[in-house]
C-alpha cells in the first residue's frame, strides 16, 4: 500500500489556477504561498489543518471520509504543465508512473 498514513495530504491543500495577472495579485495579497508554476497555471499551498484530522495523522472519518479524501492522489497535473511527483506531499508514498498514482 504506497499510502503511509502520515497525514501530510490533510494538512495542506494545493489549488491551482489558470495564470493570470489578476489571479496573481489576489494569491499575492493572501499571502498564498506559489507551489510551482507552469505556462499555463499557478499552484498555491495553503495549509489548512482538516478539522477531521486527529492524533497527526489519523481520520476521525475514516469509513466514511469524503471520495476526494479516499482516492487522493487523483489530479493529473501534467496537463496544467506540472511534473505529477512534485505535486505531491513531501515523502508521500505515491509515484506518478507516467499514467496514473502507484
Ligand atoms: S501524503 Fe501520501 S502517504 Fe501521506 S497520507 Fe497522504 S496519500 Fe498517504
Ligand atoms: S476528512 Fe480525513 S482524510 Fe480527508 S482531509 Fe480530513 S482528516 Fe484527511
């Protein structure tokens, strides 16, 4: 199971946006911190503790969390110009094999 439980992918969220000057002034002045950038995109990292989250690491929710919770990693990021495996939590478990998550 490539998941490691460490909880990282709970306390963040990547949010990506087309690039744009304006886009790029409202992130700026939120303070959002740029991820990475492409061409075609901007991608913030915003932390946000999930309120689920217990312990560091456990799901208070776990039978029943949300499917965008259960099937992460899911996003292909490629098409937005980003490389899959540098969008994902540090020390993540997961690798983009060219196709989809293992
Ligand atoms: S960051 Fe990766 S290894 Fe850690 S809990 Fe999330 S999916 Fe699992
Ligand atoms: S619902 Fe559970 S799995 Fe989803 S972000 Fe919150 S703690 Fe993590």
């Amino acid at each position: 199971m490539p998941c490691k439980r460490c909880g990282k992918c709970c306390k963040k969220i990547a949010m990506l946006y087309p690039r744009d000057e304006l886009l790029e002034e409202w992130g700026k002045a939120r303070r959002f911190k740029v991820m990475q950038r492409s061409d075609k995109a901007l991608m913030y990292s915003v932390s946000h503790i999930c309120p689920q989250l217990k312990n560091g690491n456990e799901c208070k929710m776990q039978d029943d969390k949300p499917a965008v919770c259960s099937g992460f990693p899911s996003v292909d990021h490629a098409q937005w110009g980003f490389d899959n495996n540098h969008c994902l939590p540090k020390g993540c478990g997961f690798k983009w094999d060219g196709e989809r998550y293992v």
